[in-house]
C-alpha cells in the first residue's frame, strides 16, 4: 500500500504521468506471440468491447470458455 500512495502522491504532483489504459486488443498486437492475450482479446471482442460480459460469458460451446479472462471467482 505504501507503494501506491507515493504513486498516486507524484501523480498528483505531476512528477509522472498516468499511462492511458491499453484494450485487449491493442495488447494482443504488440505481443503477437503471446497465446493469453490472443485469448483476451478474442474474448473481449466477442463481447462487443466489454469485459462484464466475458465475465457473464454463457457460451460453454467456445473452445476458449474455459480460459476466458476476467472470470468470476
């Protein structure tokens, strides 16, 4: 937790800056070779760009079901 803080500190202080998120997508296409982000951003596409709905997925037919990300505990 002390890490975070003296993260979120030089934010504000604007000694960083916050990077902008990154979609599933755009990970899968600078780490072409990487299978699990090839799996999250197939899955967050079939949802129509959403990862609630990946984590509701209810198409247990999907060879990727099983190891879909964002999964429900």
């Amino acid at each position: 937790m002390e890490h975070l803080k003296e993260y979120q500190r030089k934010v504000q202080a604007g000694e960083i800056e916050r990077t902008a998120p990154v979609s599933p997508i755009e990970k899968a296409k600078q780490n072409p070779k990487s299978l699990r982000y090839a799996i999250n951003a197939m899955c967050f596409d079939c949802s129509g760009y959403s990862k609630a709905d990946v984590k509701r997925c209810h198409i247990t037919t999907c060879p990727l079901h099983r190891h879909r990300p964002w999964q429900a505990a």
